[in-house]
C-alpha cells in the first residue's frame, strides 16, 4: 500500500498543489525553502491527524458521511513536526477562519482528505472528505527526522501505543521495541523450524536469512560497521526497559564472532551516524509500516555511505514493497539514482525527472556548501579524524602551549565511527583526490592497553602507504589510539586541577576518592606515556566521567583545566600526536 497522490492548501510552503508519488523510492530534491520538507512534514501530520481522531472519534471519525465534529487540541498535544506556533503551519503563517488549511492522501482506490483549522490557540482537526468504509484498511507513515530522538531508556509498550508515537512522529521512542519484537519473530521462526531436529535445515537456515527482518537488520549493521544487535532477555512480566546492546566482531561466513575483548555496550553509546542507520532501516524493514518519511537521511553520513544508504534502501522496499521518500542535499545520493525516482521540488511544481540535463541543473543548484567537509578536504588534502569536535580544540590548546604550528592545510572531522570505518573512506577519498592522507585517532576505551605502543600506533590495524618518486613511500593512512581510555584521561593532572580551581591538592584528591574511589597520580607519573600498573586502572576509566564530575563541583570547563597546563606538565602522548599531525601536514 502506498500514497498515490497528496494534494495541500494552505499548508507551509504550499497554497493548492497536488503531487503525484510512486512507490517504492522516491529522492526530494531541490534547493532550501522549496518544499522538500514541507511535503514530508504534510504526510506526517496527516498521519497524526487521522491517529487523533481514530483514539478520540473511532473510525466514524473518518468517514465523511458520519459529519463528526472536529476534535481540538493545543500545541502541547501537538507532536508530528517541531513548529513555534500553530499558525507556522499555515502557508504564510495567516490561518483564517473555519477548516481552511487541508491534506488529503489517495491510495488504491480510496481517499481521505483531513481539514485543519486554528481558533483560540487550539488546533482543531476533521475529516473534510473520505470514501473510506468500514474494513477498509488505510496506510500508516513514520516520520524520521534527521536524528530520531532515540532515548537512553525505553519502556516496552503495547502494539497500540507504539503505533501512536509513530503516529505523532516519535518512531525513535520505540526504536527498540521494534527491534526486540523483530527478535522475538525471529526466535520463533527458528524454532519452528529446528522442531524435532538437533539443527535447522541449512535451506530453511538460508530462507530466514534473506527475508527475516532481523537478520537483514543485523546483515547491514555487520556490512557497514562490522557489528550485531544483541537484544537482552525481556518478559514484559517482569521488565521495564528493554536494552539492546552492539557488539563488534568479525564473520567467518555467515557466522558472526565477537571479538574477544570487546564488551557489549547499549546501541545509545554509538555515534550518531550508526543510530541514524539503525533507525532508518529498522522502520524501513517494520512490517507494520507502510509509508517511511526521511528527512535527511545522509546528515550525519560520509558520501560513501550516502550512497551505500541509498543502495541498501532500495533493496528492502523492492524486497519488502515500501514506499520511502527522502527528503536530500546530497549530491552522492543524487548522481547515483535512477533519473525516474528523483523528484524536482519547488513551490511552483512536484515532479519527476525525465531528461539527464535536469539532474545537472539541480546539482548546480545545490553546490558545495552541503558536504563543506569533503570541499575542505578537496582544498587541504590532509584529513584528522576525531571522536568529537572537543578533541580538536583540546589539542589546539596543548599544541599553543607547546609552541607546536596547528597545519593550516587539515581539515579535522569528527565523528564516532572507529577505524573500520576510516579506513573504508580513505580508501574511497583516494580514488577521487590525489594525494590525499589522513590520521584517524581514537579513543581506547576498553580495548587492550598493550595494543597500542609508545607511538600510539594501534596493533589491529597497519598503516598505509604508497610508492612515490625517487623510490621513498608516502604514509597516506595512520591509525592511532590513545593509551588512556579517553583524551579526558589526560586532563587529570592534580597539580593542573588544583591551579585550574585555586583549590588545594587534598582537597581535590578527597573529592575523587569520595565520589569515584579513585588516587590522582602525582605529576611525575602523570606525564609519562607508559603509565605504571598501579595507576593503570585509572586510565582504563572514563576521564570524561571525571573531569565531568570534576568541572560541576568547580564550575569551570575542560578547556579550562587545557589552558591551566605548564608545558612540561603536558603528557608524552599528546606531543607524540601533535608531531604526527606536522609530519602528515608538510
């Protein structure tokens, strides 16, 4: 079941235009203020509306026949789309009186048009026009926004509830209640097919690993970060929350392995890129969801996975017969796709391409400001990967105080991916811009401490290089892990604390023993790159915890205890880092 067709007055960017879709994938494109938005934003709060008045109408309520009154509401109640003012709704801001501002979607062969009008800052909702009957089924939409506001704990909820949130645009709220029924699905499935057998028939065991929702979930997740869900046991008896751990690990075939060492840890702790994924696909293999609304997508994506993004999507609604629309700036996505699934969006028109030229026409029209990152990288040539922004203004601040030159020809780029990832774009960058490099530098969080040598070179992965004239070799791929768990770790300097604080040394060590059962180590010890193994447990530990905690009690910032460093004070590991981003510079 998909939307055929959404006509719209009065609504945001647009006073009566009707817009024909296709099923499947569909690309939004066009410039900023044209309407990409606004069309997903019309269907996810048609879908809102028609929610509204099933829970406090029923399905009379939408039926035109039945002449329901319309049901009110304030702007509190109103959840689809983030607006200041009910009036943003209305195409240039000027509601008028009575049902003046209307959605009305068409599928198969039935209809149902809602009207809106606005009285005394409350919102009132009803159906305008509709064929629909009792029985007759009509099509459910989520709406994504770029980051789908995934919490750190989630309820379990009923079938009911979950498809309310989605409807009022919170499909992020019950992220992992979608994953974990998938799981139960999946369970179940394999344990009807393994009955009365030791194992399931590798036949069966291939038929539930190309189409179970689950399995091409964890297929994905493993194909682009090299990692599984793990769902923890829930019984809704006795649980609250549920929990989804990731895991990352290697296949040998089709069998996924953890890596030894590595410690489960919930799906929130990954950056914003991965969630991003996790929910996009999760609703776009959701059985119970008919229509998918992205906007923006490719957000928090390199170009390489934009594309990858684009691919894998059009797998699963051919496979699954979804209908997705991507509301998208990137160009990547764009020059990939098939010129009949692009749509040019503008205030005046909605329609698809047909000639090659047009798709020229609209790249120009977006240009580079979309990816500043990839034409930053196109001028320095030099790429400094980062966990977060903060690394790099940290190191700007110790680089100042060392007298070290910032290289004016890099161009940081924080994200939360590891160097499976890195690598994967470096090799991709490569191919595009020549002589391009990069160091990717991350944190070591519970990894072994002796996988990483004076150098800070991390074991599990050898650096890259190329061949160049005059017989020498040109490192254009390093990969470095700090020694300590986090960059904060190097922060925690009693004697830089206490001048950072005008506080006393014994003051600020009863302050850590008592809240974290943790001894600063002194100076001396603080500095060296190897720490000794009775400290070495202090730097297996969060230090964004600590100075977090640490910059509360005090009211200061980490970039306050940066700028309090002597320069001797100043770890090895951090002069070590600073030397390798001159060398890849020059």
């Amino acid at each position: 079941m998909f939307i055929k067709s959404v006509t719209l007055k009065n609504f945001k960017k647009f006073d009566n235009n009707t817009i024909e879709l296709k099923p499947e994938l569909s690309l939004l494109v066009g410039g900023n203020n044209e309407g990409k938005s606004s069309i997903l934003h019309a269907l996810a709060v048609w879908e809102f509306c028609k929610t509204f008045l099933l829970i406090n109408r029923g399905k009379k309520a939408l039926q035109a026949s039945e002449h329901i009154a319309g049901v009110g509401m304030s702007i509190d109640d109103f959840t689809p789309i983030n607006i200041p003012d009910l009036k943003y709704l209305w195409t240039n801001l000027k509601p008028s009186s009575g049902y003046n501002l209307s959605i009305k979607c068409e599928w198969d062969d039935k209809y149902l048009e809602i009207g809106l009008a606005l009285a005394n800052d409350r919102l009132f909702v009803k159906t305008l026009s509709s064929n629909l009957n009792d029985g007759d089924r009509f099509p459910n939409i989520a709406y994504l926004p770029p980051f789908a506001g995934i919490s750190d704990k989630e309820i379990w909820r009923y079938p009911a509830q979950r498809q309310k949130l989605i409807g009022q645009g919170l499909a992020g709220a019950v992220l992992r209640n979608t994953i974990i029924d998938m799981y139960h699905v999946n369970q179940q499935r394999r344990a009807k097919c393994k009955e009365g057998r030791s194992k399931i028939k590798s036949t069966d065991l291939r038929e539930i690993r190309n189409t179970d929702p689950f399995e091409i979930l964890n297929s994905v997740l493993y194909d682009t970060f090299q990692c599984q869900l793990i769902p923890k046991n829930f019984n809704q008896k006795f649980h609250q929350y549920i929990h989804v751990d990731v895991v990352k690990g290697e296949k040998n075939g089709t069998v996924f392995k953890a890596f030894p060492k590595y410690t489960p840890r919930d799906i929130m702790t990954e950056g914003s890129g991965f969630l991003q994924w996790l929910s996009v696909y999760t609703f776009a293999l959701n059985k119970d969801i008919d229509v998918l609304l992205l906007d923006e997508p490719d957000a928090h994506l390199h170009c390489s996975l934009q594309t990858r993004l684009f691919s894998k999507l059009n797998s699963i609604v051919k496979m699954n017969q979804r209908q997705i629309l991507v509301a998208t700036h990137s160009t990547e996505i764009i020059k990939n796709a098939p010129l009949e699934r692009i749509m040019d969006v503008n205030k005046k028109s909605c329609k698809y391409l047909n000639k090659p030229q047009q798709v020229i026409k609209i790249l120009s029209g977006l240009g580079s400001e979309y990816n500043p990152i990839l034409d930053s990288i196109i001028k320095t040539k030099r790429i400094l990967f980062v966990e977060n922004e903060s690394d790099v203004l940290i190191l700007q601040s110790f680089a100042k105080k060392l007298d070290i030159e910032w290289p004016s020809n890099l161009t940081p780029w924080p994200t939360a991916s590891k160097h499976e990832y890195r690598n994967h774009v470096i090799d991709i960058l490569k191919a595009q811009i020549d002589g391009v490099a990069m160091l990717s530098l991350i944190d070591r969080d519970n990894s072994d401490y002796n996988s990483i040598d004076g150098r800070l070179k991390d074991h599990s992965f050898s650096d890259k290089q190329e061949d160049i004239a005059g017989g020498s070799t040109f490192t254009f791929a390093r990969f470095r892990k700090w020694r300590r768990s986090e960059i904060e770790n190097y922060l925690l300097n009693i004697n830089v604390l206490a001048r950072a604080t005008k506080a006393d040394e014994a003051e600020i060590q009863d302050f850590f023993q008592k809240e974290h059962g943790i001894v600063l180590p002194p100076s001396s010890d603080f500095i060296k790159s190897d720490v000794q193994t009775n400290t070495r447990m202090l730097f297996d530990m969060s230090g964004k915890e600590y100075v977090e905690s640490f910059c509360n009690k005090w009211n200061n910032n980490k970039y306050d205890i940066v700028n309090a460093f002597n320069p001797e004070e100043i770890c090895e590991d951090i002069i070590t880092i600073l030397h390798e981003i001159q060398d890849m510079c020059r």
